[in-house]
C-alpha cells in the first residue's frame, strides 16, 4: 500500500494522482513548485528502481508536469530534480524559476526559508493545478 512520507505529507497538498505519481504543491508561494512521488508499495528511493513501463510512465507525467508550469506559469526555466537528501522516498521537484525570484540563479534548496501559502491562495494554485491537470484523462484530483 503506498504512503506518502510524513514530511512531503507536511510540506504539501495534494494536487491529484496520476496514473504513476501523486502530484503534490510545494507549500512555498515563492515558486509553482509541484512534487511527483511515485505511488508503489515498495520503498523506492531512485527512479531506476521503477520497473520500465512505470518509468516510462513517469517520464510522460514529468512532461505534462513540466509543460503545465511552463504555459499555466510561463516559466522562464525549470528546475527538475530528485534529491533525497532529507526525505528518502522518491520524489521529483518540478519547480517553474524566473529571473528574478528569490533566489535565481542559485537552486532553491537551503537559500531560504518556504513562505506558506495563505487559505485562499493555496486553494485558488490547486484549483489552477486540478484544471490544467484535468486535462490528462486518468487525473484524478486530489
């Protein structure tokens, strides 16, 4: 069965599952960051561990990931990344960058501290994130 580790279920919301991953939104208003954790039963800790239709799959997710933050967003870069470093089940940081933001052109991680979203904004970014997402046939929103 899977679950989702504690720290991504804190630092999170819940976008929607696709057919592969569970698509989450960073808590951080600083970035349209998403989150892809692979849904498995198994403790994955690197994407190679996935069986190959499932990267395959995976791989299609990222791209409409990456797409969505790119024209919803118009994202100036992405930044794609699987770290791990803190949390150790697998997961893939999408985040649209721009320059400008807070911290470009360094990499997000450890410049600064996440700003929270408030009540309203959070709900209006997942209500954007599940209608871009809609478009994929088998979302299902979170």
């Amino acid at each position: 069965m899977f679950a989702l580790h504690p720290q991504l279920a804190a630092d999170c919301f819940v976008v929607g599952d696709l057919p592969v991953c569970r698509v989450l939104l960073m808590n951080d208003a600083q970035y349209p960051w998403l989150i892809l954790v692979p849904r498995s039963s198994e403790p994955l800790r690197e994407l190679c561990e996935l069986a190959e239709e499932q990267r395959l799959q995976y791989c299609r997710e990222s791209d409409l990931a990456a797409g969505i933050l790119t024209t919803v967003f118009a994202a100036q870069k992405l930044n794609i990344a699987a770290l791990g470093n803190m949390v150790p089940q697998l997961h893939i940081h999408h985040i649209a960058r721009y320059e400008g933001d807070p911290c470009w052109p360094k990499p997000v991680w450890g410049q600064l501290p996440a700003k929270a979203y408030s009540e309203e904004a959070s709900e209006e970014r997942l209500a954007q994130l599940r209608k871009a997402f809609a478009a994929e046939p088998r979302f299902i929103a979170g």
